[in-house]
C-alpha cells in the first residue's frame, strides 16, 4: 500500500474522545488507503467489510468489528450493501492504546451503545446522551473479548510477493501456477516459494486457498449463490466448490450459512 492521505477532523472535533459517523456504502464501494491520527472502531450492521492493511488482509461481518491502532494505514472494500457505524478514538482514551489491529466481539452492550453514539443528535438531549455513552463505549472496548475467529489472512511485504496477492485478491479466480507468478514477476519459482513461506506462514497454495476461502465465506456471508460464488473463484462447478469449502473448513456451505450469527 502507498499514497496514504492523512484524515483529519478538524478543530471543532479535536476536544471529542470518541467522534462517531454513520456512512452507508453500496456493494464494490471502496475508501482508499489512508490513515488517522485517532483509532477508528470499524463496525457495519449489515453487508460485510474487508479492511487491508500494510500486513493484513480483514473480512469483517457484524458479529465482529476491527479496531485500528492510530497511524495505521488501512483501505475498506464493501462486500454487499453496507451500514458502517464507525468511531474515531483519541488513542489516550483507551487503557491499552491498540498499535496496530484488535478483531472484537460486538457483543449486545456494545453494539448498543455504538448505535446510540452514533444516533445521538446534536441538541443538548443528544449531547447528554453521548456524554453518557462514551465512557461506556471506552469500557467496553477496553474489555471485549478478542475475537480470534475474524478471517485475517497475512499479506507479505516484498514488493513482488505484493504485486502477485494484490492481483490475485483483486482477482481470486487466477489459476496461474507459481511458476507463472515467478515468471512474471522476474524470479525463480523457488525464492518465490521461500519468501512466500517466510513472510506469511503459508507455501502459495495455502495462501490462496485461504483467499479463496475467505472470499467465499464473503459472498455467502451477503446472500450469493454457491453455484455464483463457485464461477467467481475459478472452481469448474458447484460441487467442486463445496469439496473445497468442506476440506478448508469443515462444514458445507449450507452448514456455513446455518451457523452463521
């Protein structure tokens, strides 16, 4: 990632410890890379959203939401029609400053309390309210439960092990072979392969199973079909797909969709 443009809120805003903003997003919709220099809660009550960071790629659904540490760079990508709630923290605020990326539960309380937040109007009944409900919000971020089941799969950061995982999350249905990538990239297949397995954790084909995987989890997660789902990631039918989905993850898709919050 490169060309982060800095976001800012303004003066008016600069005394607030908690800033909150409701966007709603339509499905394909993007926010480019940026930072802050507050952490931001990302949260949507509907639609899913995948957040890539300089070493992270996060598929966040609203059972969960992703705190992002301040100063670290992130873009959003929109997964269905999607509801952002979203909250600017001044890192003082929390007990522990998050410096880089914390998936949490979001919890009845504290999806409560952010929906409040960020409905509360302007007039002094509002402001009461929010005055109410930020150290609330503080407390509960402070102490939710890390949610360690968030889809986060790891993103290297040599410059051609970059290029090959951006094309192929722009485009999960690329068979090329590693010895294609390395190719196109100008290295032999076996550095790729060893930069790959350094950088990681995963050979290449873990990699891009879990993409894959993570990309169908998506999908399914806002309503597509798994025969739909089984053409955009490059499998030669639906069966083979939920082949896949069961070996990666140990239940069908149906099973998937039924266990799903």
């Amino acid at each position: 990632m490169s060309s982060a443009k800095l976001q800012t809120f303004g003066a008016g805003m600069a005394a607030r410890k908690v800033i909150p903003q409701s966007l709603d997003y339509t499905d394909g919709a993007r926010e480019i890379a940026h930072i802050h220099h507050r952490a931001q809660l990302i949260y949507s009550t509907s639609g899913v959203v995948r957040i890539m960071t300089p070493d992270s790629l996060w598929i966040v659904t609203p059972a969960h939401a992703l705190l992002i540490g301040s100063q670290v760079e992130h873009e959003l990508s929109m997964l269905g029609d999607v509801s952002l709630r979203t909250l600017y923290i001044d890192p003082a605020a929390l007990a522990v400053p998050e410096p880089r990326c914390r998936p949490i539960v979001a919890g009845e309380l504290l999806r409560a309390a952010l929906l409040g937040l960020c409905a509360a109007s302007a007039d002094v009944a509002g402001s009461r309210r929010a005055a109410l409900l930020e150290p609330l919000l503080l407390d509960l971020l402070d102490t939710a439960t890390r949610a360690d089941e968030v889809t986060r799969l790891p993103l290297p950061t040599e410059e051609r092990l970059r290029h090959i995982c951006s094309s192929l999350i722009a485009q999960a249905a690329n068979n090329e072979t590693l010895e294609q990538w390395a190719e196109n990239v100008g290295a032999s297949a076996r550095t790729i392969a060893r930069h790959f397995r350094s950088e990681t954790g995963l050979s290449f084909g873990e990699w891009r199973e879990q993409l894959r995987m993570a990309q169908a989890k998506s999908w399914l997660a806002v309503g597509h079909a798994p025969a739909d789902i089984a053409r955009e990631l490059g499998y030669a039918d639906a069966r083979t797909f939920a082949v896949m989905f069961r070996r990666a993850s140990g239940v069908t898709p149906q099973q998937f969709l039924e266990r799903a919050p």
